[in-house]
C-alpha cells in the first residue's frame, strides 16, 4: 500500500492520490478550496481528551500510541480505519494533518496501522 503522509498546509501534489484529513479540529486559517481534500475523515482522529494530554510532547509519543491504538479498537473508529484501509487499497492515499511533527501524529500511527497487513 502506497500510504503517504503530508502537512495539510502543503500544496497539493499530483503524486497524493486520495488526500485526507484526520485531524478532528479543521486546520486554521485553511480554506476549503485551497485544501483540495478529498476526504475529511473526523471518526478515525483520537478523541478530544486524548489529543489534549498528548499536546504533541515527543517524550508521551509512546504512551500516546498505546493509548490511540486502544481508541482505534472502538467501533466508530475501528469502521473509519477499515475505510480508509480499503481506500488504501484501491490506490496512493495521502493522510493530511495539520500537525508540524508529522512522524510524531495520529497520523503516523494511522499509517503504520495501513500499511500492517494484519
């Protein structure tokens, strides 16, 4: 599977296939337009708790995947994760984030979890 991560705030490139934002919170101070997305997936991003006692500190990035992989077991999220691993599937999929630290971001973990085969 061809999984691709980038910043939202990048311009779009020909190479992303399907991009997708899973970030919950809209990125700010981006249009629509100019995200040219072709999905905003909301249900597979950590829940708002989560997200606020990570805060992005490098030293909990461990913790914090434990703690996602769990969410990512609960059902809304789990359906949002098989989406977007059957759209991995069907082709090059890049998963958008707002983040600065891409490697250390939900996104990354969703990642991981697409590109794992089992």
């Amino acid at each position: 599977m061809d999984v691709r991560l980038r910043r939202v705030y990048e311009s779009p490139s020909a190479e992303d296939g399907a991009r997708i934002l899973v970030d919950r919170v809209w990125p700010r101070g981006l249009s629509k337009d100019k995200a040219r997305l072709d999905e905003w997936e909301k249900d597979v991003a950590p829940s708002t708790e989560l997200r606020k006692w990570y805060g992005h500190d490098a030293d909990k990035f461990e913790e914090f995947t434990r703690r996602y992989d769990a969410e990512l077991a609960e059902p809304e999220r789990a359906a949002a994760l098989d989406h977007l691993r059957e759209l991995a599937r069907q082709g090059t999929v890049t998963l958008l984030t707002a983040t600065k630290e891409i490697d250390r971001s939900q996104a990354a973990v969703i990642a991981a979890r697409l590109r794992d085969p089992s």
